[in-house]
C-alpha cells in the first residue's frame, strides 16, 4: 500500500462516515481537521528517520516478520503488541510506515469515541469540545503520524473505561436526544442538555463486562503498566453496586476475559525465555533510568541526553548496567535486585525524587517539542516550529488544568472514581521509576471528558464549586500543585530560555 492509495482509504472512510445519522457536522469537521493534521506530516517527512523508541519498534517488528518472534534488545524485552501491528502491515503492504495510516483511522476512531462518551455524560456542547481537543492537539497528531505505540494504546485504554459504562448498564452514549424541559443528571456527575432517546443493551451483560476484560487485555499486551489496572477496574465495575451479585459476576468475567487475552502471549514467551512474563520485562530497565546515583533520566527536549554521547556522559557516573545485555530476562532481574537496593541504601532521597518524576510525566511540552527543536521535520519556517511549540504548551494547560477543575466541579459515580484511579496509578508508577511526557499520552482524553465538560459551562462549573466548599478547595489544592510541576520544565522548550 503506498501513500497515495493510504490517504485515499482514510478520505474515503470519511466521506462514507457522512452518510452515518448520529455524526453531526461538528463532529464531522472534527474528524476532518484530525484526519488532516494526522496526514499531512506521514506525506511531508515520509522519509524522517526513526528516533530512539521508534527504531526499536522496527527492529522489533522486522524480528517478527521474519519468523523470529518477539526478542530482547538492550536489555529490554517489550511488549508485543505494536512491534506485532507493525510486523503485521510489512508483512502485508511490504512497508512498515504504512501502520501511520491506520494510525490515522485509530485516531479518528479514538475522536468519536470520546465525542459519543462526552456527549452522553456532560452533552452536545461538551461532546464538540471534546473532539475538537483531541483531533486538534498536536502531541496526538505527531503520535498518529510517527512510529510509537502511543496512538494504539490511548484508544484501547479510552475504549476500555468507555467499555465499563457499557457493563454497568449504562445505555449507549452519543444518540440523537429527545427534547426535554430540563437537564437530567447521570452517574458520572454530569448534567445532560438533554434526555437521550436511548435503546435497552441487547448484549448480555457478562458478555459486555468480558469486552472490558478483552480490551484491558489488549492494553496488557500493548504496555506492560497496564498488567496492574486489573484491580482498579474491578473496583470501578462495582462502584455504587457492593452488594449487587450481578456486579461481582461482571467482575470474574472481566477477569477471565483479561486473562484469556493475554495467555496466549504469556505461554509462548515464558517457554521461549524460560522465566514467567505476563507482557514485557522492563522494570529493571525503568529502575537503572531513574533510581541511581544520576537524576532521573528523562528523554524531553531539554531536559534529558538528546544523543548518545550524552546519554553516555550523563549515565557514566552511575552504577554500570549489570553484565547482561544479551540474556534481557537475566539483565531485568539483575537491574531489578540493583535498584531496590540503590533505593533501600537511599530512602530519603528516593522520596525526594519523586516530585521531580512527576513533574517530568507532566512536562506541558512533549516529544514533537524534541522533533521541531532538533529538526527532524525540515522545511518549516522559524514561526511554525514556535507556533506548535506554543501549541504544544497551551494544549497540555487547557487538557489538564482545565480536565482537574472539571473533575472536581462535574464528576460524580463511576469514572470519576474510575477515571482517577487509573491516572493516580500512572502517576505514581512515575514517582518510583523515571519520567517522560510520552507516558502522559494515553491518559489525556481522560481529562478532556472532564475538561469539556468545564470549557462546555464554567461559570456553572466555577458556581458548583463554589457550592462545595470541600470540592472548591480540593481543586485549589489539586491545582496549585499540578500547575507548579507543569511549571517545572516550561522553559525548556526554547534554547534561550530553558531553567527559571
């Protein structure tokens, strides 16, 4: 499949899309600006070389082609599933890149998604606010348009929480609403503009709550961090449900579901490596970056090793990694015993650190800040490179800020518990191991239902919070400290301007 013939299939998937009565034209001329945005680099820089992570997955992917599997590389054995899709596209068109484009559907698919999941917990207005986050941000449109897992993942894991209302009961989000004379509130905190003419789920719900469990599965296979949200979503199944007996039966078929998804992988990788793996081996990896004698290694512009020779300078005065680079399960092992004990031998400064991971998980700049300031995409004028920085920046406050004090004006039942128990989780792995924007991706359209939900009404979102005190002071609270981490490393994203 060439480029031409790829561009066509997406155009084409659209026009189609016109014809389906549920998507409006805000919606429409949503998807349109995401797809644009998403394409127009995969043409421009076709040839950009591949950087750090996404050579990996190439090399990966290639293993895969041809026959050999998944294998370790540095160290580090990954997770299968994107090596798999990209494997799965040369295989089949002969080119890798070709995967961009599907990217491009996958993130078109992630729009509606969180279009219809809005539309059906905070309304019309905030639905098109939603989806015009997401298809304009252009941090998910490099993503889609470059060769790293972000894309996939951030619409499984979306697709999955949006999945739980699903097992819950809850109708389907996003039909055409009934005029009615006032809002209706609904489990997440909410206010509808609109009673929704609903249709009954005709899917039974232990088969709804095995598609939760199938796509947490997929997240599994996709990253490895995922392995442990299993309990988090257990918890969100029976949320305001305790003593339901139907809401612990969805929780076991979720969990049979989850484990049947990733045990065919699990077997074949713990027989060809001979050590039990569930997805990936990376915790030693992830522990040698950021617990040792060295700050914690992020790779963002400006603050992080932008070569090798500097990577190399910056990790020499650490300890060496263990001598095991071609054996990754006895490397990981062996990194792993290292850092617990680098963290037992400095306990105060292991804490110490752990503002500093977040605040690199929560850099408002992102991985497209490094491709424009090394010039990886050529060609642009000085003004557009410091107008998507700019972008960059502003895209990473509104999501945020704007999805923290939505949360605690607007959310209420299962996803803002849900919701915010699978970003505390995220955050707090951070907080042990090293930071990168790149792991705050696939989190974001999870603040953008609540930060549409704000944008959507603020003065009605400012007034609920001023009714609350304890909501009221909670979002000061929240936000004060997550703005003073984004904050953190601002600066580095322009050359002259990169420490406070």
């Amino acid at each position: 499949m060439d480029r031409k013939r790829g561009f066509r299939i997406v155009i084409r998937s659209l026009v189609r899309a016109r014809d389906v009565p549920r998507l409006d034209r805000s919606l429409l001329t949503a998807l349109l600006l995401g797809a644009a945005v998403r394409i127009v680099p995969i043409e421009v820089w076709w040839r950009r070389p591949c950087i750090r992570d996404e050579c990996t997955y190439r090399d990966l992917a290639g293993s895969i082609a041809r026959g050999d599997g998944m294998v370790g590389t540095k160290g580090w054995l990954w997770a299968p599933g994107y090596p798999s899709v990209i494997a799965a596209h040369a295989s089949l068109f002969g080119r890798l890149n070709t995967v961009k484009y599907t990217q491009v559907a996958v993130a078109l698919l992630t729009i509606w998604l969180l279009w219809r999941f809005t539309r059906a917990h905070f309304g019309p207005r905030a639905a098109t606010i939603a989806a015009f986050l997401l298809a304009l941000s252009p941090t998910h449109a490099f993503y889609a348009s470059s060769l790293w897992s972000e894309c996939f993942y951030t619409a499984i894991l979306f697709g999955m929480v949006s999945a739980i209302g699903w097992a819950r009961g809850e109708p389907p989000g996003g039909l055409e609403a009934a005029p009615t004379a006032a809002p209706t509130p609904n489990s997440s905190g909410g206010d509808q503009e609109a009673a929704p003419a609903v249709e009954p789920n005709r899917v039974p719900a232990l088969l709804r709550a095995a598609a939760v469990g199938i796509l947490l599965g997929a997240c599994v296979l996709f990253r490895g961090v995922a392995t442990y949200l299993l309990p988090l979503v257990a918890i969100t199944l029976v949320w305001g449900r305790w003593r339901s007996g139907a809401a612990w039966r969805s929780v076991v078929a979720m969990g049979l579901a989850a484990a049947l998804t990733v045990a065919p992988y699990s077997v074949y990788a713990t027989q060809k490596f001979g050590a039990l793996i569930v997805s990936d081996r990376t915790l030693g990896q992830m522990l040698w970056l950021g617990d040792n004698d060295y700050p914690p290694v992020s790779f963002d512009f400006g603050n992080g090793p932008i070569d090798e020779d500097e990577f190399d300078a910056m990790t020499s005065s650490g300890r060496p990694h263990c001598p095991f680079e071609d054996d990754a399960i006895a490397q990981d092992a062996c990194e792993t015993r290292a850092g617990i004990q680098w963290i037992k031998d400095h306990p105060v400064e292991f804490v110490e650190r752990m503002p500093l991971r977040v605040a690199q998980l929560l850099n408002p700049h992102s991985l497209l800040t490094r491709n424009l300031r090394t010039g990886h995409w050529k060609g642009l004028p000085n003004w557009v490179d410091q107008a998507l920085v700019l972008a960059v920046v502003a895209s990473s406050f509104v999501v945020l800020l704007g999805g923290t004090l939505g949360l605690f004006a607007r959310g209420r039942g299962w996803y803002a518990v849900g919701s915010a128990l699978i970003v505390t989780y995220h955050v707090a792995a951070i907080a042990c191991l090293a930071g990168l924007s790149r792991y705050r991706v696939p989190l974001e359209p999870l603040w953008m239902v609540y930060a549409a939900g704000f944008l959507a009404d603020p003065k009605a979102a400012l007034a609920a919070l001023r009714a609350d005190p304890r909501r009221g002071w909670g979002a000061v609270l929240v936000g004060a400290i997550l703005l003073g981490l984004m904050m953190w490393f601002l600066p580095t994203g322009w050359r002259s301007w990169k420490t406070w």
